[in-house]
C-alpha cells in the first residue's frame, strides 16, 4: 500500500497535478503507521483514513504546515544530504498552504 501511495505521490508530481485531500491523507497516515505491521497497521490506516481531520489548539495554518512537512517528507525518501536539503527546501515553499 506504502508502494502504492509513492507511486501516485510520484505520478502527480510529473504529471504537475495538485495531490488531492484523500491522497495527501494516505500519505501522512502512511508516515504516521511507520513501525506498525499486519493485522495492527491495517486496523490503524482504517481508522486514520476514516476519521475526521482533528481539531486542534494550533491554528489551522500549523496544521496545513505540519501536513506538509509530512508529504515533503514521504516524497524526499530515498534523497539524502544535500540532494534532500534542496529538495526539501523546494518542496515547502512550492506546495500550496
């Protein structure tokens, strides 16, 4: 599934197509499910999936940040040192808020 989620990150961003609410989802869910396996990360991507976005003290400016960090995150796998720095720094200020 993690593959999956990768793959349509990757496609949008060649394509220049704007990831969408459910995909932008599955990816911080995705990073938030790193650790767990099985019958546990299935039973959890459900409930994250489904759940309503959290309602939260910060303003939803933080909020739409902290996602975005997530995202650049999940696409920069694979990128390290300099290579990730640049990208990183790119895909922040280029993603919309």
């Amino acid at each position: 599934m993690k593959r999956f989620a990768i793959l349509i990150a990757c496609a949008a961003i060649a394509f220049g197509a704007q990831a969408t609410p459910q995909q932008d989802k599955m990816k911080s869910c995705n990073v938030e499910a790193k650790g767990k396996k099985g019958d546990e990360r299935k039973a959890f991507m459900k409930e994250c999936l489904s759940a309503a976005p959290a309602a939260s003290a910060a303003p939803a400016a933080s909020a739409t940040q902290q996602d975005k960090m997530k995202s650049c995150n999940v696409d920069a796998k694979g990128k390290k040192g300099d290579e990730r720095k640049a990208f990183m720094k790119e895909c922040l200020s280029s993603k919309p808020a």
